[in-house]
C-alpha cells in the first residue's frame, strides 16, 4: 500500500534508511520479497542496511555496496552503513570518514549540496530518547559534519521507531530521523531538546527541498499527510 502511495505523489526519489527485514539473520527469505515490493516502486529507490540487516543479505539480495553515492538535479546523496547486528549503537570506520569527507568535497567542488544517509543518527541523544547514535568514531564523524555544514544540508536516519524526530543544533544540519512503515511508538518527546511529531501511526516521511527551507510532511499509511514541518 506504501508503494502504491508513493507511486501516486509526485516523489521523485524513495530513501530506505534500514531495517529493511525484521532480525534478517532469522528471515533471509524475506529480503527477496522485499526487493519485489520496492521494485514497485515506478521512480528511482535506494536503500541502506539497518543493524537488522547482515550486510552479507544486504550485498546478496539488495545491492552490492552498503555505502555509495548519487547525484540529483543539484544534490548529492551519500548513503552510508553504520549500524552493527550486534548493537544499537553506530559504528563509523576511518576509512569511512575518509570517504565520506571525499564525497563532500567533491560534492562542494561541483556545487552540489548534500544529504547523508545512514540507519543511526550521529546526535548524541538521551533518555526521553532511545540514546542510541554513533558511538564508534561518533565524535570524529560530528567532527567531519562541523567542518563541512556547508554543504551538508541534512543526516536521514531510522532506527528509533518514534515517528519524526530531529535536532537542528550541530551546525546548523538538520538531522531528522524518520518514522516505520511498520511500527511507531510515542517516548514522550514534548520535553525534550529538538522537534518531533506527535505522530505514532506507521507511515513515512514526504519531504519538498527548497533553495532555503525543507518541509516535511508526516504520511501516516491510508491517511492525509500531515501539515509540514518547516
């Protein structure tokens, strides 16, 4: 029904920020079920590995890099894997910040703005949070995205299954995590540092790009989109 959504509005791209299956390890089949869906999908998609998902079964059934990138009418998005199957927690490799500062500077170069992707945030967030973010090169990858905010406009991740959550206060990127197509549950955000949506319906996220702004619209499955967040 998702795909079938998507089809219908004017989306140009579909991201996927990981957990494509449900505990992969247990339930391979099922990558190649969720490749049939996504290739319903009549305009570009492209996705990530969740720390649900073995980068083995993501290289086998979905594609063969975990990390990459790709031009769109003056955007450049870099998709990254930084999750482990063994933890909630991030991970990012110095050979991955090499590369990711490669991207950037080339993106910079070509004057190209850029949106990062990955499965966990790189904010250090605590409870009413899940406080779950790149731990593991954590502090050299929010390095990295200070140096060049710039260019980057924003860091998508999942993981959190709380609808939309996000903060705007590293730099000036926006780093917004999006809600399940599968389950959302509320953690009681009115309190806390950022923004959320008081939205827990599974769903996803429709967000417009403009020169100055990104609006993002909460699309709750078989329901209106919500008003933007600005």
């Amino acid at each position: 029904q998702i795909v079938e959504e998507i089809n219908a509005s004017p989306a140009e791209l579909t991201l996927f920020p990981g957990d494509l299956v449900d505990t992969g390890a247990k339930h391979e089949p099922l990558y190649a079920e969720w490749l049939k869906l996504a290739k319903g999908l009549k305009k570009p998609f492209h996705a990530i590995p969740g720390n649900h998902d073995p980068a083995e079964f993501f290289k086998k059934h979905i594609r063969a890099e975990t990390d990459y990138a790709f031009d769109h009418k003056g955007f450049r998005f870099v998709l990254f894997n930084d999750s482990d199957v063994q933890s909630h927690d991030g991970v990012v490799t110095p050979e991955q910040l090499k590369w990711l500062a490669a991207q950037i500077d080339d993106a910079a170069a070509k004057k190209l703005r850029v949106f990062l992707c990955a499965h966990i945030t790189a904010h250090p967030n605590k409870h009413p949070d899940v406080a779950w973010f790149v731990l593991q090169g954590g502090q050299e990858l929010r390095e990295l995205l200070t140096a060049k905010s710039n260019t980057v406009i924003a860091f998508l991740s999942g993981h959190f299954h709380c609808g939309l959550r996000g903060w705007s206060d590293h730099a000036g990127i926006h780093e917004i995590v999006v809600p399940s197509a599968c389950w959302n549950g509320d953690r009681k955000l009115e309190t806390a540092p950022g923004f959320s949506v008081k939205e827990f319906r599974k769903g996803y996220v429709l967000v417009d790009v403009y020169p100055r702004e990104l609006h993002m619209r909460y699309k709750p499955l078989a329901a209106p989109a919500l008003e933007p967040l600005v």
